[in-house]
C-alpha cells in the first residue's frame, strides 16, 4: 500500500506584470515575473482500503466539492489510465487567502498532480505533468515548477530566471477583499495593455542585482491590473493611499487584491507587517524561495 504523503503548496506573487493584449479564444497574452514564495498550503496523501476512491477535505468548508482544483488535478490524472488505483483521501489544509492574486489554488493544483503522480506510481515525467498543469488553468505550469521565472502566452509559457537574491516579502490584504481574476480581465482599457514592460526587471533579475530589483516597485507601476483595480475597486485604492502614506511601495500580485513589498531587512519587514495591520490589513510575512516544492513521507 502507498505510504502518507505531505507535499506543500507555496504561493506566488508577480514581480512584474504586463497584459499585452485580449486573444481570439478569450484569454489574455501576457509577460509576467513571477516569484514563489514560503507562505504555503499543505496537502495531506493518506491510503484509503477501497480502490479508486477518492475523498477530499479542507480546513476552509466553503472550498470543499468537485470544482475544487484538487479535484479536478486528481480526476485529469485518473482519466489518464484505466487501470485500479490504490483509493486516496486528501485533506488540504488551506493557508494562502483564497481569490488574493497569490495563486493558492493552482498550486494546490499543482501540488496534487505531483503528489498523486507519486502516490498512484503513475512515473509520469515533469514535461507531461506540465503539460496536464496548463489545462487545470494559465498559473498552475509556474506552481509545479516555482522558483523564478518569466511567463508567456496565457502564463504556461516559462522561461526558468535565476533565483531571485533572497527578500522578505510582506503580503498586505485589505480586509474582506477578493477579486475573480476573470473579471478583472475584463475590466481592463485595451489603451493600457502592454504597460509596464518587464524587461528591465529581468534585467536586474538576470544580473542578480538586488537593488535594482528593489527599485523597480518604486520606479512606478509594475502591473497592468494596478490602474484598472484601483479604479473600480476604491476601498482597494484607500488601503494602497494608506500604505503609500507609511512611504511604503506596494505593488499589486496578479490581478490582486494583495500588495506585496520587498524588504531586505527582518526588522524592517516586520515593522511593515505590524504597519499593515495597525491600519486595519492582514498581513503575511514571508520570503522569496529559491526551490521547487518537495514530497516527504510521513
Ligand atoms: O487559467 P485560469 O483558469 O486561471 O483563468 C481564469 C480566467 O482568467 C480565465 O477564464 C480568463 O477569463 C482569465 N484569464 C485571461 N488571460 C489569462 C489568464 C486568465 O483572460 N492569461
């Protein structure tokens, strides 16, 4: 019988984001930086007697049921074969804020794909796995892989970066906000698609200069969604006017509601996550992580 799995499920956030356009089949072209980082889900793998079952949990309840991303990720790769699989219970224990540009759902998605692949002994390689990754939605072939890297066409793209030198990375919440990230594709201008460009982050990336890297947040906007989502979205804008008001630089992760902010400095970063939630946001420390997600048996 297969053994306990635990596989951990970091989040994201995009360093840099520019929407280049709207394509024929509804989605969007994009160039996006994007960085895992340690605040993380966790998934639990356990043996269930009857085959080719399946039972799936959560700590959140509201994220229980089939259209969960685990789900779907576990049933892509049941309908890969005909063969029985050893039944499976997965318990997600949910930590990353859900609808908060941080990407929590593909890489739980992710983390399924590579959990099961090991649990059912399916040995199906990395590219395959990517490949299975980019139907389950535009962000989960970056989750599988994590680290740092530039992502194209609708995000399943990747061009590996080098690791990104090590930074805290606040993550700053207004409080009860979420966004859909199809709307928020929706609600852009097509006058600011291809703004702002990435190149010169990625430049500094590749040079693995840290200053640069730091600088780039304050240099102006860093994603395509900042302007739009602080248009429509004005208790958004006043926590971004507030956060601005502490000489802070937040940049907006995907289509956000989350801010993050780079600190080199522990003290620094924590004084800024107290900063966050003295004015009323949550706030996540963590920090840049340079390796892919990995498996242990318990
Ligand atoms: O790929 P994913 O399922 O995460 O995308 C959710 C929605 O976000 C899509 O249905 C689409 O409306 C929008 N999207 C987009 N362009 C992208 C990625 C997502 O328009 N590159």
């Amino acid at each position: 019988m297969s053994r306990r799995l635990v596989i951990s499920a970091p989040a994201k956030i995009n360093l840099g984001l520019n929407v280049l356009g709207r394509r024929p089949d509804g989605y969007h072209d994009l160039e996006t930086v994007m960085q895992q980082i340690s605040l993380s889900d966790t998934l639990l793998i356990e043996p269930l007697t009857q085959a080719n079952e399946w039972v799936f949990s959560c700590t959140d309840p509201d994220l229980e049921g089939n259209d969960n991303l685990v789900c779907r990720a576990a049933s892509l790769l049941r309908s890969l074969t005909t063969k029985s699989l050893p039944g499976v219970k997965i318990t997600l224990y949910k930590n990353i804020p859900t609808q908060a540009g941080l990407g929590g759902g593909s890489s739980d998605a992710a983390a399924t794909l590579l959990g099961l692949n090991r649990f059912w002994q399916l040995s199906l390689k990395k590219d395959v796995l990517l490949q299975l990754a980019a139907r389950l939605g535009s962000d989960v072939p970056f989750c599988l892989r994590g680290g740092t890297a530039l992502a194209r066409g609708r995000g399943e793209i990747l061009q590996q970066l080098p690791p990104l030198p090590f930074f805290w990375v606040v993550l700053a919440l207004a409080p009860a906000s979420s966004i859909s990230t199809a709307k928020a594709y929706g609600l852009i201008d097509p006058g600011s698609f291809g703004k702002p460009s990435v190149h010169e982050l990625i430049e500094a990336i590749n040079e693995g200069n840290k200053a640069k890297v730091i600088a780039w947040p304050a240099a102006g906007q860093t994603n395509t969604f900042e302007k739009v989502i602080m248009k429509h979205y004005s208790r958004l804008n006043n926590f971004r006017s507030v956060l601005q008001n502490l000489l802070l630089r937040p940049a907006l992760s995907g289509s956000g509601p989350t801010f993050f902010i780079l600190s080199e400095d522990y003290s620094r970063a924590r004084s800024i996550a107290y900063a966050v939630e003295d004015n009323g946001g949550r706030a996540f420390l963590s920090w840049t992580e340079v390796k892919n997600k990995e498996w242990c048996h318990v």
